[in-house]
C-alpha cells in the first residue's frame, strides 16, 4: 500500500476529478496559479486559514459537510503537527460553548474510540 495522500496531493486529485485544469481551478478558487502548483506538489505548506479551503472548496463545489471537505481540512492540519484543522479553529472561535466541550472531555481523559462515541451520540440526538 503507498503512503497516505498529503494535502497538496489530495487537492489535485480532487481538482483533476472535478474536471479542472491548474489554471482553470486557480482563477475559479482566487489564487495564483503559480501557488496552487506548490501547494500540490507540497512546496507551499497548507492553508492555515479556513477562509482559504473554504474558496478551494467551493470551487470545487464541495460541501462543508462532506467528507472530501473534512479530509482536505484534516490534511491541512497533519501538515503542522499540533495543530487543528482550520474549519475547527474557525467554529470553535465562533461558539462560546467549545471550551467547555473539550475540557470536560480533557478532565475525562477520553480516548479517540469514546471521543468518536460522543460524537455519534451528538449526530443522532441533534
């Protein structure tokens, strides 16, 4: 099996299926094209600005919850070690409640299987 796909790549694979050209995509998602060829091939360090994948994914006419946004996020984030997914920063900035959420899972010290539990648990019951 080959390694995981990185930001960059992931980008241009989703760019390619969409029926866009680098120059194309470039004008439709607002950036140079010159920075969008070094964000594919991992020249260019990933947006840390959800603004930024917002556009990229817009014009590639994704939804905020599909999981080709969520991994483009994701990616973005595994390229800083430590650091959260731009989408994520931006909601939690955005909701007063978010600290409490995630100090309360802190002091429980929940691991990723019952993290992954809490969230089920709040997609069916909200």
């Amino acid at each position: 099996m080959g390694s995981p796909l990185t930001f960059g790549q992931y980008l241009r694979k989703l760019r390619l299926t969409a029926g866009f050209g680098l120059r194309a995509f470039a004008r439709t998602a607002g950036i140079k094209p010159s920075n969008l060829c070094r964000l594919e091939t991992g020249r260019m360090a990933p947006p840390a600005s959800a603004d930024v994948i917002v556009r990229l994914t817009e014009a590639l006419g994704l939804k905020p919850e599909s999981p080709e946004f969520i991994r483009l996020n994701d990616l973005a984030a595994q390229a800083r070690p430590g650091s959260v997914p731009p989408d994520v920063v931006d909601y939690a900035g955005s909701q007063p409640g978010v600290p409490l959420l995630l100090r309360t899972a802190k002091g429980k010290q929940l691991n990723e299987p019952e993290l992954r539990r809490l969230a089920a648990y709040i997609q069916e019951r909200f």
